[in-house]
C-alpha cells in the first residue's frame, strides 16, 4: 500500500538545508542547543520530544524520538506512559476547546 510517509525520508532531513543553508544551519545550532544537556537531561528531553510527536502526529519524529530515547536508557514502559501523557493533554485540550463551542452556542441561542 502507497503511504505519503517514507521511513527511509528521515535520513534525507538535512537536504532541507539546500535550499538555504543559512537558515538551516541557524535551525540546527538552535535545535541542538534545545536538545543539550541542561536543566533537563537528554534522555528526558527525548521522551518529551516522543510525546510531542505523537500529539502532533509526526511520524518521521516518532520513528527518531522512540530511537533517541531507548539509546538515552528510556524502556518502553516509561515510553508508553509519555504517550499517554500527550494524549492525556491532547484530548484535554480538545474539551477545554469546547467551552469555546459552549460560549458560542449560548450566545446564539439568546
């Protein structure tokens, strides 16, 4: 079956910086300094990183973060519970969203 999402594309990330090697590499130098040894370990970065990409539905994150955070010693017990986590917080948001819908609709039905 034909699917949009490659898993062999992950690999071609860094051609994003042919098209304006500047830009890319300011957004690397950042993005690792995000994912630098700070406040927050590397290892607990990566199963932020993981529940991130499950909430905004990423596969080629998914597929590097589930890799980031095993080589950084999370198991899959701590891995499923940061995915329930985004979910938590996904599905959350989407209720607190329908105050939005509940404001709206009273203020119609006025």
């Amino acid at each position: 079956m034909e699917t949009y999402y490659h898993p062999h594309d992950l690999g071609k990330f860094a051609e994003m910086g042919k098209g304006n090697k500047s830009l890319w590499d300011k957004f690397m130098a950042y993005y690792n300094a995000v994912f630098a040894e700070g406040a927050l370990t590397e290892r607990e970065k990566a199963l932020i990183a993981l529940a991130v990409a499950h909430a905004v539905q990423c596969p080629y994150c998914i597929d590097a973060y589930t890799q980031a955070s095993l080589e950084k010693g999370s198991n899959i017990e701590e891995m499923t519970e940061a995915v329930h986590v985004a979910c938590a917080i996904r599905g959350g948001a989407t209720l607190a969203h329908g105050v939005q819908m509940r404001n709206v609709a009273d203020k119609l039905s006025m």
